[in-house]
C-alpha cells in the first residue's frame, strides 16, 4: 500500500514531504486539501489532524503529523536512498536545520507571506470592519486574527514584521557561512537539511525576493538553490502543485512590496 499525503501546493511544511516522497523515490498517493478554501476545518480531515493543518501522512496503520517527523519516519522505514548522514555528528547537524525551520523559520514564513503578498490580495478584494475580521475566526484563534489584521494594515510596518525579515536574512547569512565548506548544509551529500530548508527559501522566490541573495549579495546560497531547482524532483515536489493563478498572484504581489524589503535592506548597511 502506498503512502497517502494529505497536502496542498502553497503550504512549505507540505513540500518539505513531498520533496522527501519524491528523493527517496517513493510512490504516494495525492489527498489534496485546498486550505485557501478551509477543507482543512472540515468535520472529515479534523478526525484524522484535530490541529487542522497539513501535511499528513498516512502508511498503512500510521497516521502521521507533524513535517519533520514524516520526512524522518520516511527515510528511517524506506532506508533506499537515504537522507540523513552515516554518522551521529552530522545527524545532530541535520537536526540543528530541521528544529531552526519548525522554531524559527516557519513562523516567520507565514508572517512574511502575510505582509509581502496575502495583505495586498486581502485589500484588494475588501476586509471589512476590524470586528467583522476578527469574529470571522474561533474564539481561541482571536489573538491571530489580531496579528493578522496588523500585518493586513501595515505591512512590514506592523509590530514584529520586521524582526521576520530580519530572522530569515540571518538564517540566510548562517547558509552562505555553512556553505564555504561544502555544496550542501551538512557535508557533501545532500540531506533533510537541504530539505528543510529548500521550501523556505523558494517561498521567498515565490515572492519576488531572490534578491536577498541574487547579484553577488550571498553568492553560495544562490549557487546552493540553482542546484535544488535543478534537481529532477524539484518540479513534482514544487512546481507541479502551486496553482498557477496563486504563483502569478504572489509573484506580482512580492513585486509590488520589494521597495519596502529593499528598503530594510539599505537601512542595516
């Protein structure tokens, strides 16, 4: 029986697995949740991940949550073409990249997505009252659609945007350090490292930000993603899934927010 990924194509913690799927060169059966539509809250997909979030894994009798624990349940049950290093050192470097992703990086993502491109879909199309914003969601998810509304009014400006950016441009920074010493993040092979990391930085080329590491700014980043764009699984992990109208519609919407990015930029020189 193959494993079923519950998932969608704008989601980085979903990439991270099917980036693992398709390494590993595992067969997967696609469950699509369109959470751009709220299937996630559905009384269905609620039964099987009561947080409502994707991805999910299901193999066999597993039901599995949680990204960086299905990418290494992955490549512990389906030991061909392995992910993680041979040795208990480079294991624990692997795992220092995955806890900075799920601690740091992915809440900084969904704030960054937020102020660079959601808010000017979200103001285009009419928010509403600040009341009605905020009653639209669950009572225990008031203090986020707080946060969310800020992000919606004032961008980068709003409380805490900024300190997001700044997390990623030092993540970037600790890569490009990294990556003097070899092609990938933990060695010369590569891992869930790379893994973890690659839907990350391919949100914020999604968002019209290659810049932060484009033109000769972090050069061994930029060579470091050239070589997982070019990786034969790039396309059926990434590329296949993001619906092209959303690509198009981020890209434009990055564009329209870099002044501001480039802006914070000059400003830490």
């Amino acid at each position: 029986m193959k494993p079923i990924l519950y998932h969608h194509g704008s989601s980085a913690c979903a990439a991270k697995v099917r980036f693992a799927l398709e390494e590993k060169s595992l067969s997967w059966e696609s469950r699509y949740v369109d959470i751009l539509a709220g299937e996630q809250f559905s009384d269905s997909y609620l039964a099987l991940n009561p947080k409502g979030v994707v991805p999910l894994l299901i193999d066999g009798d597993l039901v599995l949550p949680e990204s960086s624990v299905i990418c290494e349940y992955l490549d512990e049950k389906y030991p061909d073409h392995p992910l993680m290093p041979a040795t208990a050192e480079s294991r624990a470097k692997v795992r220092l990249w995955t806890k900075l992703v799920d601690e740091e990086l992915h809440p900084a993502c969904s704030a960054i997505t937020y102020v660079v491109s959601h808010r000017h879909t979200i103001l285009r199309n009419g928010i509403g009252s600040f009341e009605d914003f905020v009653d639209s969601g669950d009572s225990a998810g008031r203090a986020a659609r707080l946060l969310k509304w800020q992000w919606i009014q004032e961008g980068i400006e709003a409380p805490g945007a900024r300190d997001k950016i700044r997390l990623y441009l030092d993540t970037l920074e600790k890569m490009e350090t990294v990556l003097a010493d070899s092609p990938w993040l933990v060695g010369n092979a590569f891992t869930l490292a790379d893994i973890a990391l690659a839907p990350y930085l391919n949100r914020l080329a999604a968002l019209a930000m290659e810049k932060l590491w484009e033109s000769g700014r972090l050069p061994r980043v930029e060579c470091w993603f050239e070589a997982i764009r070019a990786r034969p699984t790039f396309e059926t992990a990434f590329s296949k899934w993001l619906p092209d109208a959303l690509r198009d519609e981020m890209y434009n919407n990055g564009r329209q927010s870099w002044p501001e990015i480039k802006r914070l930029l000059e400003s830490q020189k």
